[in-house]
C-alpha cells in the first residue's frame, strides 16, 4: 500500500515525498511534494502502474544501449553459434558506434531514423539496412519486456526501399565453363555443390564416411560455421556442428559419376574415413576449407576466366541445383528434401527459370494454338 514520509528541506520547510513498492518489493519513490495529498496521490498511482503491468523502471532507461545489448540481450538469446557471432559483429561495427553511450529511455524514434539515414549514406545497402534494422528492434523490444522503456523506438521506421533483384540461373553449358577453369585439386568440390546443392557449410565438412558407394548416397551429418575469431564464443575460426542447418541429417542419392570422383580423390590423397573431403591443403588430416579464401583465390578467378557475364557466387549452384531439377521435371517435394528446408514455401525462393523457358513456355503455347 502506497504510503507518505515526511521530510525537512535544507531552507527548513516541510515536503512530503510519496512511497510504494516495485514488483520486486523495494521501496521507491513516486516524488517529493508541498503536500501529503499530493505525496500519496503519486505513489498511488505509481502502485496502480505495479498492480497492472504498465510500470516502468524509472531508474531502468538509464542503461546504455551498449550494456543492455551486450550484458543484457545478447547473452539471453538461444542462438546457433554463426548468428551469434554475427550479433556480435553488427554490434560492434554498427550499432554501438552510434547507440553505444545513449540511455535506452533517451533513444528516441527519430534517432533510430537518423541511424537508418545515416548507414544508407554511408553506403549500407538497403537490404542490409533493413536486416539490421530487425535486430536492432528486438534489442529494444525486450528492453520494452523488461519495463525499462515504454515503448520501441523503432516502430514505424522508415527503411529505404528494398528493390528485389532479377536472378540470373547458371545453365548448364555456363557450369561447364566455369567448372573447366577451377584448378583440378577443386574440381571435386564443385561438382559435388553443383550435383547435392549443399551449402558451404555442409559441403566442406563431407568425410568419407558419409558417402555409401554401394547405395549410391551422400549424407549430411554435420555443418563447418567458419566465424571471426574475435565475435567466436569458443575462439576458434572453424567450428564443426554436428548436425546443419535443420537439425536433422538427410541424405541424397548422387550419380555414380560422382562417386567415381570422390572414390579418386579418396584413393589419392590416403583419406581416412574421418577425413575431411575438401580440406584446405590436398593432405589426409586437412583443416577446414576457407569460404573466404576459396572465394577469392579460385572460384572468383574461374568465373573471370570463363566469361559468365552476371556475379556468380559459389551459393549460387545451390539455386541452379534446385532449378535445374524443377526444368528437368523433379517433384517440388524431392527437391524441397533435396535443399534441406523444412518448408515449401523456402524451396521456391530458390526455384528460378532457365533462361530458354520463356521460349519452351512460348513453344508449348503454340503447340497448343496451332494444332
């Protein structure tokens, strides 16, 4: 019950300051007054704010933005090891540059936009705008939880526009090219990602004995998170997950062509079923395959050097797999099991057209007209 406590000023006046108990049972103050009526009347209605849950911390807002995210949200949050150490990376590279001192109760909507303003003019594209824009919305929504501000000053933010861009599927004879400029030690690698659609991840943490010769199958038991040092909570650049993305290994059935590759490279470089398939140097025992280092020594390089004319990404013969599997005439199903993803609805943003389809579409269509 709210209650009243008497108080003698330094010029020797009488002021009364108003009292009631936080959720947690401390004694707070609603504010100091010239009257016990107006005393009560405050913690009165701070006690009310207590009873129904729209109580606020006054003391709370006073966090900085950099405490609360790092000390507070950050560490709260059940995350896989590759998000958590991009959290970490977005914090400090993005937000706590510009959030880091402020109070949470002094970040007002309007500086939220001038953060949006701000990292569009610095470049940010738009839709690593609006990413990031998500995390930062639900640091300040739990902020909100927590009743240490009234409300998220990132609500109705204005974001640059996100304009969505054309894909371009890799054909057939393109892979070829391409695939006829990785140097041979690589060659494996691609033509494993192209015919598996795997991802990075997945890809390079293959060991021999997840390949069945006899069933003619590859199985994914494990994923490689390659992180920075500095945002890993182990420490370590390549860390090896036991199970990808979904949480539950899946296995593809793969063309004897392919296992006629992998059983080579096998033979020759003396794998042991442990293995990795693809390490970084052409030896049994091998460390993890950089994505970054591949990129930007080989694959990168080859597609320079094969002539394709639109920025092909090594993710990208994840798309042409399941593209060239729907145009060849795979149930959607299959290939939805085929990319790992738990959901349709994911599988057809992957799903993109060759570029002669308009002309089959156009072909059919006169099939049908002229008959």
């Amino acid at each position: 019950m709210a209650w009243v406590t008497k108080r003698k000023s330094a010029s020797g006046s009488i002021r009364y300051q108003g009292r009631y108990r936080d959720p947690h049972g401390e004694k707070r103050t609603a504010g100091t007054f010239s009257t016990s009526r107006e005393a009560l009347k405050s913690a009165m209605k701070a006690e009310g704010k207590v009873a129904d849950g729209t109580w606020i911390d006054p003391r709370g807002g006073a966090i900085t933005f950099r405490e609360y995210a790092e000390d507070v949200w950050l560490p709260s949050r059940h995350l896989e090891v590759s998000t958590r150490a991009g959290y970490s990376s977005y914090l400090r590279n993005h937000f706590v540059p510009f959030f880091g001192a402020m109070p949470l109760a002094r970040i007002m909507p309007s500086t939220v936009q001038d953060w949006v303003s701000g990292a569009a003019a610095r470049g940010l594209s738009p839709r690593s705008v609006a990413k990031y824009h998500v995390m930062l919305h639900s640091v300040f929504a739990r902020a909100v939880r927590d009743r240490l501000i009234a409300f998220n000053p990132c609500e109705d933010t204005e974001l640059p526009k996100v304009v969505t861009r054309r894909v371009r599927t890799l054909t057939p004879e393109e892979f070829a090219g391409v695939l006829a400029e990785i140097p041979d030690r690589f060659k494996p690698l691609v033509m494993t990602a192209i015919e598996t659609g795997l991802r990075w991840g997945e890809l390079v943490a293959l060991r021999p004995r997840h390949v069945d010769f006899l069933r003619r199958t590859i199985t994914v038991e494990e994923t490689i998170v390659e992180v920075s040092r500095r945002d890993s909570p182990t420490g370590e650049r390549m860390i090896v997950k036991p199970y990808p993305k979904d949480d539950e290994p899946r296995t593809l059935r793969v063309s004897q062509g392919l296992l006629d590759v992998l059983a080579a490279r096998i033979a020759a470089l003396g794998l042991a079923r442990d293995d990795l398939l693809f390490p970084s140097r052409e030896t049994a025992g091998g460390q993890p395959l950089s994505r970054a280092t591949f990129n930007t020594r080989h694959w990168r390089p080859a597609v320079q050097r094969a002539g394709v004319d639109f920025d092909l990404r090594m993710h990208d013969l994840r798309h042409a797999h399941a593209s060239w599997l729907l145009a060849g005439g795979a149930d959607l199903k299959a290939v939805m099991e085929r990319m790992g993803h738990s959901q349709i609805m994911t599988t057809q943003q992957y799903l993109h057209t060759l570029p002669e389809a308009q002309d089959e579409a156009l072909a059919a269509f006169e099939r049908i007209r002229t008959r």
